[in-house]
C-alpha cells in the first residue's frame, strides 16, 4: 500500500505534467497564428470581437443585477398662496382666536408663544380654521387648493405628464379621508390605472424621508420610471379650540404647505442623487409613543398634545439616527480625529480624578465636525427653540441654518413638506453647488427621526424661484427675530376685558334664542298673534 505522501506526490506530477502539455500547446497554436497570412489574422480578431462584446454585456448586466439602482430627484416644487386672504401674521391668528371660546390664560399662553416663535407676517393659514364648525369638506377644501397647484408646477416644470407617473406616495398626518388622498390626485390627473399609490396617514413631521424611502423600493424595478411623492399637511380640522395648555403649542406653529418631489431611476436632468436613508423609530418607549398625541381633552376637544418630554425624546432619536448617518458619510479623517477627541477627553479626565484627586463628572462627548462633511442643511422646522437647540448642537454658523429660519418665518411649520422649503431656500440663495452633500432631518411622532442625504449632481441657479416667488432676492436676515413679531395692538389688548365681552354677547345670544323658542311655542299652543305677545312684553 502506497503512502499518503508517495499518493500526493503522484498527484501533483500529474497536475505539473498537464500544466507543462497545456503550456505547450498554447505556444505551439500561437507560433501557427502568427506564421498565417494577414488576412486569416484579420478575420480571426473580427470573428473574436462579438465574442468580447457578449461577455462585456454579461458582466455589465451582472454588476446592475447586484448592484443597487440609483435613484435622482429630478425636481421638485413647494406651494405659495397667491390668495391674500390666508395670509396670516401672529397679530391676526390672535385677533382671529379671539373670536373662539379661549380663556383669558389660554390667549395670553398663545400670545407670549407667538412674540418669541419665529414666525412672520404671511404664513398660510386656510379660512375654515378659524370657524367654530370644522367640516371634512373644509379639509378637503384645503388638500386641494395646496397639493392641485403644486403638482400642476411641477409636472410643467419637469415636461413630464401625469400619465407617465408610475408611483404615487402621498403624506399626511393629521387628515385622512375617503377616499385618500393620493386616489383624489389619481383622479384629478387621470393617472393611469396601473400605479402603485399610498397614503402615509399619523407618520407626523418626519413623513416625508419615509415616502422617498417607499418610492426607492419601487424604483430599483427597472420597469418603473417615475414617482411623484406629495408631502403636506391639513389643518382645517386641527385647529384647537378648548383650554389645555400642553394642546394650545400647535395653534402657534403649523401652516398649510405642501411639497410635490419627482423621484426617478433614470438620470436625465436632475438635480439630486440620492445618496442615503436613515430612518430611526424610538416608539417601543411608551414616553416617546405619547410625547406627540392626538386626542381630546377633559371638555372632548380634539387636538395635538405635545409633553414637554418631547425635547429629551428628539434627543434621543437624534443621536441614534447621527450615530447611524455620520458612520456612513464622515471621511475617515473627521472619525480619526473625533476618536482621537474622546480619547484625549477621557485621559483629561482620568488625570483630574485618579492623579490630581480633583471631583468632576465626565464631561459630554463633542459631535464630530458634521459641517466639513455637509454644505447644506435643512432641519425641520419644528419651531424657533428646536432650531436653536441644532445649530448649538452642531455648532453650525447663522447662514448654515438660515435655510430653516427662514422657511420657519416665511411658511410656519409645514410639517413633512419643511425639509423641502428648505431645500428651495438653499436653491435660491444659489447655495447649491456641484457634488455638494445636503442632508434633509425631521422628527414626528411616534417618536421617529429620519435623514435623507443628497448629492447634488449640478450647480443649480434657480431661475424661477420655487421660496419666494414675490420677492426673488429674499435672503433671511436673522435681525428680524429681534423685532416684536406680534404688533402693539395686540400686545397692548386686555383679554379679560375680550372674555367678558364675548361671555355677554353669547349669553344675549343665548337669551334671544331662548326668547324666539318660547315665543313660537306660545303662540302655537295660545293661538295668540305676535302683536299681542309685543303688547304684553
């Protein structure tokens, strides 16, 4: 019997033996290629390049197959009113509420929000909100008067017709009607009958980075071209009306807007790529479930109630969704050098503590300098104090957070549809420039925080301006946060003086109507005239 190594050497004589044949006659084919005449050379090499070419689409479609599709935004558009009449400054939305059954403390709480909120003089606010009775018609009203126009816009804008749209994603927090909203759309453009539509309802602010991530899904099928999401919100009926402080915040903020964004797979003329997606859901803590709820107070208003926990809750959204981001998008110099950070910090400390005997708690860890690997942001518009809190988070200059300042005190809150008011700011102030990184961050309820990434993919120069189309040279100036943004009228009104009067005109009203039921049942029962009631009184 043969040993194992006398087997393995057998072997491997086999292996070198074939290999040496192999080898020579490979040498031998090629001294007979070249010792033919030009012309078989020629056609053999022509015979030989469908052979290349087949093999070059093999891989090719290998590498598409494995490889990710890539998604652009092509364009997209915002809603401005043109209707004079839903312009609101603070100063009215107070003298307006005023009308309602608010409390002395419930108009002074709004009042002393609306001085320090951010907010301007032209936010959109639709006529219906300030009624006593808020119908499902007024609402629909709104959804159409902001999200028909948007669109209208964009699909001009782009030369791109409605029929061509193969994904529909609508969203909208606080207003979900039947039909939806995206089948009122369909209906409207006469979509055809084969698109994929959604409505996203209760996602709250940080809804539209969740529809960009369905429409990713649905772009990566090669056989699906075009996909238009509708971020917006509906207020018309969720304005509130009673008394409870924690529910009074969001009369304050939110504004009717609406952003309409065409998604493609094909990159023809578009501005951006897209680039990343991070979503963070924080909701499994029953704090952060109920820090934004909608519900209805101890009198059954329904409203928005916002706990103070919410600031802590953004948080701790924020830091899971950076952790998750920054490791993506950093360049490796900005990791080393915030490794190197905390190292240095934790050796400052342990010599305070272990060596110099010094009593200090641990100091917090800086965020990584996100400004050196981003040139635009655009953090949602979630009110003066939540911009306040990001820019000293991130350390980011006036200008780097202006787009959000501004669009706070040219629109309000526009919920989902922020982040791309921002983006128009950025566009017409010409900040956008070629391979630029812009990162789009909102919070919603639930608790959620989610970021897109884009990259620029041109320089863009806004032509048509999409921020301020009345005032195309509009740069926001940070000064007009110093000024009163509520006017000495309204500053100077006593709201218990308000109150009283408003509790006598309804009790006159009260009375009068009282009056007019027993008149007519006396005289139906009596058979007296009107006359002879009159003469009696």
């Amino acid at each position: 019997m043969h040993s194992f190594k006398n087997i393995i050497q057998k072997q491997w004589d086999n292996v070198q033996y074939r290999l040496n044949n192999g080898i020579d006659a490979l040498t031998n084919l090629s001294e007979k290629f070249l010792m033919q005449d030009k012309k078989f050379r020629t056609y053999s090499l022509i015979a030989f390049v469908p052979v290349i070419y087949f093999i070059y689409r093999v891989l090719k479609w290998t590498i598409k197959a494995v490889l990710p599709t890539k998604v652009y935004v092509r364009d997209f558009q915002v809603f401005q009113t043109a209707d004079a009449t839903w312009k609101h400054s603070n100063s009215k939305m107070l003298r307006e509420a005023q009308k309602l059954n608010f409390s002395v403390n419930s108009l002074n709480f709004m009042r002393k929000v609306s001085k320090h909120n951010g907010i301007g003089s032209e936010v959109a606010v639709p006529h219906a909100v300030f009624t006593s009775q808020h119908t499902l018609e007024d609402a629909r009203v709104e959804s159409k008067a902001v999200i028909f126009p948007t669109i209208k816009e964009l699909l001009e804008k782009t030369g791109i017709q409605a029929s061509q749209i193969d994904v529909l994603v609508t969203t909208c927090a606080l207003f979900v009607p039947l039909p939806s909203l995206s089948a009122m759309i369909v209906n409207e453009f006469k979509m055809k009958k084969d698109i994929h539509s959604f409505s996203l309802g209760g996602m709250g602010c940080s809804a539209s980075p969740i529809g960009v991530d369905i429409v990713n899904s649905f772009l990566q099928n090669k056989n699906l071209k075009y996909a238009l999401l509708i971020s917006t919100e509906n207020i018309s009926q969720n304005y509130y009306v009673g008394n409870d402080a924690s529910m009074l915040l969001p009369n304050t903020l939110f504004a009717a807007g609406c952003a309409a964004v065409l998604l493609t797979n094909v990159n023809y003329k578009c501005k951006y790529l897209l680039k990343e997606i991070v979503r963070t859901h924080i909701g499994a803590d029953d704090n952060a479930h109920k820090c934004i709820y909608k519900c209805t107070d101890q009198d059954g208003v329904p409203g928005v109630r916002l706990e103070k926990s919410i600031i802590n809750n953004a948080s701790k959204a924020m830091l899971n969704n950076t952790t998750r981001l920054f490791s993506r998008i950093l360049p490796v110099s900005i990791k080393i050098d915030y490794v190197w950070q905390i190292i240095k910090t934790y050796l400052k400390w342990i010599i305070k503590t272990k060596i110099q005997k010094i009593s200090t708690t641990y100091p917090k860890y800086e965020i990584p300098k996100i400004n050196k690997a981003v040139d635009n942001f655009c953090f949602h518009t979630g009110g003066r104090g939540v911009l306040d809190a990001m820019q000293a988070q991130f350390n980011l200059s006036d200008a780097q957070i202006a787009a959000s300042r501004a669009s706070l005190f040219m629109y309000g809150n526009t919920s989902s549809a922020s982040i791309w008011y921002e983006l128009a700011y950025h566009e017409q102030t010409n900040s956008v420039k070629k391979n630029n990184t812009v990162w789009q961050v909102a919070f919603g309820s639930g608790f959620k925080c989610n970021s897109l990434v884009l990259k620029a993919l041109q320089t863009v120069n806004c032509n048509k301006t999409i921020f301020d189309r009345y005032n195309p040279d509009f740069v926001f100036d940070p000064e007009v946060l110093n000024k009163v943004l509520v006017d000495d009228e309204q500053m100077n009104t006593d709201y218990e003086l308000v109150v009283a009067k408003n509790l006598k005109v309804k009790e006159d009203k009260e009375y009068e109507e009282a009056k007019k039921k027993f008149m007519s049942r006396f005289i139906a029962e009596s058979g007296a005239s009107i006359k002879q009631l009159q003469e009696v009184e």
